[in-house]
C-alpha cells in the first residue's frame, strides 16, 4: 500500500512539473548588442551645398551687337580667353564723361585690390612665421597639439586668402584694361569687334546670354566661377551654430562619393535669418562655411551635400547603441541580459554620436543589452536573443 501510495506522488509531481513547463510563458525574442570600448565623435548635422569662393560675372563693356557665344555652362577658360565678342555702335559724345569716370573707378578698384593682395601676403608670411614657429615648439613640447593644429588651419587659410586676393587683383586689371577699351572705342571704328575676355582662370557656371542680339553696356553675360576654391555652405539652426567654433573638423558625406570627405570650418557668419521649414515653421539659422580638405573634382557649384561637424570626440570611450536606452523616471536605463533573463540595470550617459551614447556609469565593457525594447521587456522577464545587434 505504502509502495502505491509512493509511486502515485511521484506521478503528480511529474504531471505537475509537466504542465507547470507546459504552460509557463516562452521567452521573449530580442535583439542584443555588447557594451564596448571605441571611438565616438558628436557632430551637429545639417544640409549643405557647395559654392565657388569666387564667382565673376563678365558684362558687355559697349554697347552694340553681341555676336553667339559658342561656349557652354561647364567650359574650362583661362585668364585671357576671349568670351565674346561685341560689335560696338557709335558712342554719344556726352557718354565720354561716364566712359572716364567707370575707368576712373576701375583704377581705384584695381588699387583696392593690389593693397588687398599686399595685405594678404603679409598676413602669409606672418602665419607661415608663426607656424613654423610653433612646430618647433610643439616638437619641444613646449607648444600643446591644440597650438599647432591652430597655426596649420591659420597658415593654410591665410594661402587660401592670399590666393583669392591675387585673383581679385587680376580680375581688377582686366577691369580696369576694359573700362579703357571701352572709352577708346568711342574714336574707333564701329566695325571693329570689340573683346569680351575672361580676368581668371575657372569653369563657366552659366551663359546669361548666349545668343546674337543687342546689348547695352553694362548686360551681364556669362558667370564664371574661380574652381580652385570650392567650399561648403550650410545653415545651421541657430543652437546648433553656438556649439561650431572656426577651425573644427567636419565630415562632408552624403555627396555621391565612395567615401566621405574631410573639412574644417572656415567661420560662422555673424548674423542670423529666418527660413521657413517644409512643415511651415520659422526659423533662426545662421551659415557656416567649411573649407575642403580632401578634395573631388567630380564636385562642382551647387552641389547637395550632408555636412556633420564635429563638437567633439574620443578615441576610446565605453559605449552603447543609442537604441538600448530608455527613460526610467528621472534617470537612463537599459535591460542587460544575464542568464536568458532581462535585468533593468540604471546608468549615467555622456556624449552622444549619431547612433551610440557614451557610459560614464552602471555598465563594463561586454556587458550585453537589449537594443529597442519592447513594451513587453520587463525587469525579470526570460529572453531569448533572436539577432546580434551593432
């Protein structure tokens, strides 16, 4: 009796323990990924376009007959290339004291420009000084990295300045050469064809006009814009403009290119505007213009681009994808898994990147957490991982 009675409990702590397996809730499929150690940069992001530093726009210096310019937006034209031509009317007399006075303003624009150029190659000189200055220096450890990477950007945005002066003071001696080709031609013969050339070597951006009809003095007719300086202009929400500072790196991406390209801010304009968004709402922005330290020649005027600068990075920080987090009362949480078991762990957040957050605390390196939890995840609750997350 005693034997049948023992093996009939053993039958029910069987059939008990069956169906307390058979019907005690599954483990939940989640995603994972592990807490690590590695690089984190914070950038502010914005859409931008690319732009010629320099745009010239050639106008007619006579009026008369504008002969067909056979070039095409995209062109590549050298300093001195004829753009058009102009078969000029006869010049009223009264006009002679207009005629004089535009070339009298061209040579105080050309001296403008030689006194720009003269000022920019000292500030060349003076930055090149510096630089090498704070080479020697740094290599004496002297000078922090911060210190020289500040005299390269200035050294090299002083060339670029010196470079840009030149050209304006070229363009400004082609001004001038016109203004008196243009006062000349009142004694010359009207058959005589009169020269439209370019001041600066670059790429036409656009014909403004192209075919043969008569213009007056002054009508713009091509736009050209000086290539070798291609920089990147993007409106910045104006809290997002506070936190860029001339000089920091920024990642040109989203361009058309196999990788993205290096950049460094150049200046934050001094003054905002309103822009009105797609959704209807205004808002304060402010440009900041990014100079190309990789460049491309398969970029040109216009062109779309994502500009996200860097307000700051790390080499090696503990960090976790942005997704595992969530807010638990007044403080940031994630569920770490232990054992097929989710567990509510608290922590303390840094910097974040774009798709990762720095941990400052409640985490170590490998810990493994569940990315995008789901309302279902509670604290205790059996987890099964169905994908290893990033």
């Amino acid at each position: 009796m005693k034997k049948q009675t023992k093996i009939i409990s053993v039958l029910a702590i069987v059939i008990t323990a069956a169906l307390a397996l058979a019907f005690r809730p599954k483990p939940l499929p989640v995603q994972v990924a592990p807490a690590v150690m590695g690089p984190l940069q914070q950038t502010v992001d914005e859409e931008g376009k690319t732009r010629m530093h320099d745009h010239f726009v050639l106008a007619a210096s006579v009026a008369g007959k504008l002969r067909r310019i056979e070039l095409h937006a995209g062109d590549s034209v050298r300093a001195g290339d004829v753009i058009a031509w102009v078969d000029p009317i006869p010049i009223e007399p009264r006009q002679t004291a207009v005629l004089q006075a535009r070339l009298d303003t061209a040579r105080a624009a050309q001296t403008q420009a030689d006194a720009d150029a003269g000022r920019a190659q000292a500030e060349n000189d003076q930055a090149a000084i510096d630089l090498e200055r704070t080479r020697k220096l740094f290599d004496q450890g002297v000078a922090s990295r911060e210190a020289f990477d500040r005299a390269t950007s200035s050294a090299s945005a002083a060339a670029k300045q010196l470079a840009s002066a030149i050209a304006r003071a070229e363009a400004a001696a082609y001004q001038v050469k016109e203004a008196k080709a243009a006062l000349l031609s009142q004694n010359a013969d009207a058959s005589l064809p009169v020269a439209i050339k370019t001041p600066v070597t670059g790429r036409i951006l656009r014909l403004l006009e192209q075919s043969e009809r008569v213009v007056s003095a002054g009508t713009p007719l091509v736009e050209i814009g000086y290539t070798p300086r291609l920089e990147v202009v993007a409106d910045f929400l104006t809290r997002d403009a506070v936190k860029i500072n001339p000089g920091m790196e920024a990642i040109i991406d989203d361009w058309g290119g196999d990788k993205p390209l290096r950049a460094r801010v150049r200046v934050v304009e001094p003054g905002a505007f309103t822009k009105v968004s797609a959704l209807g709402v205004e808002e304060q922005r402010v440009n900041v213009v990014l100079d190309f330290i990789d460049g491309s020649d398969k970029l040109a005027d216009a062109y779309r681009v994502e500009v996200r600068v860097v307000t700051w990075q790390a080499s090696a920080v503990l960090k976790v994808p942005s997704g595992s987090l969530f807010r638990s009362g007044q403080e940031w949480a994630v569920f770490k898994v232990g054992n097929g078991w989710a567990q509510q762990t608290s922590l303390q957040v840094g910097h974040r990147g774009a798709f990762e957050t720095e941990v400052l605390g409640g985490l170590k390196a490998g810990d493994i957490l569940i990315v995008h939890p789901s309302n279902e995840i509670k604290d205790g609750v059996r987890v099964s991982v169905s994908a290893q997350g990033t």
